[in-house]
C-alpha cells in the first residue's frame, strides 16, 4: 500500500522539451524533484526503503536519462547522475522542509556576540538569513557545481 501510495504521490514526471541542453535538462528535472519532496515530505525518508518501483518512479528515472543524454555518457553514467541529482534535491528537501515550516534548528541568540563564532554571527546577520533569501538558493548552488562537474568530464 505505501509503494502505491508513493508512487501516486510522485505523479507522471512533467515532460520537457526535447530539444533542451542536457544541462537546462538536468536542472529542470532537479527543480522537479526538489518540489516533489517539498510538497510532500513523508517521501523524504521513505524514498530510501528498499521497495519495489512503479510506473511513475520508473517514468521519473526514465526522464532523468533522457534529459542526461545530451553529455552523451552510457546509461551507467547517466544513471549515476540521476541518483546524485535526486540525492542533492532530497537533502536539500530534508532541511528546507524544517527552514520553512520554521521548526528547523537555530542558533542561540547568544552565538550572535560570542567571539568564537565570528563566521556564524556574520553568516546570521547577512541577507542569507533574511525572511526574503531564496529558499532554494543552496540548492540551485550545489546543483550547478555538480553540473559544472559534468560538464568538465564530458570536456
């Protein structure tokens, strides 16, 4: 019942242009696995139980392969990049999930003058702190390093 339930929740991947650079490809994709995870956390952790995959979850892995086809790596290596994509939105998902429900964890106040945290106080009093930051923005960060990656090895 929870893998029919999962794989329900997951949904048909939204289809993309097939004339994307595997790198719009990819983040495009990534973007869709972030908001699958955001939008219903309990996948989150049940993500990772051994289980058997249905139709929307194969058509989800089906779709991070053909939007990796244009490094032009094997299936195996397409695959592998799957894997580490979805795992950078689910752990991206993991803390955001508490950051915007404003149950993650804080800093104490106290750290904020402490002199053995100048990095953190300067880091909770900069704009990547402030109600507007982009929830996402760390996110969007690893993603690209892990694409820049990609695209040093297809090179």
């Amino acid at each position: 019942l929870l893998n029919l339930m999962f794989d329900t929740a997951l949904g048909p991947p939204v289809a993309q242009n097939p004339g994307l650079p595997w790198r719009q490809a990819l983040t495009t994709w990534a973007e869709q696995q972030l908001r699958l995870f955001l939008d219903h956390p309990w996948m989150i952790e049940y993500s990772t139980h051994t289980r058997l995959l249905g139709p929307n979850e194969t058509a989800h892995t089906e779709a991070a392969l053909e939007a990796a086809a244009g490094t032009g790596l094997p299936l195996e290596r397409r695959l592998e990049i799957a894997f580490a994509v979805n795992s950078l939105a689910r752990g991206a998902a993991q803390v955001l999930v508490g950051v915007l429900s404003g149950r993650g964890p804080r800093w104490p106040e106290a750290v904020l003058d402490d002199p053995r945290f100048p990095g953190v106080s300067a880091l909770i009093r900069s704009p990547m702190f402030a109600p507007d930051y982009p929830y996402d923005a760390g996110f969007a960060f690893g993603l690209g390093r892990f694409l820049d990656g990609i695209e040093q090895l297809i090179a």
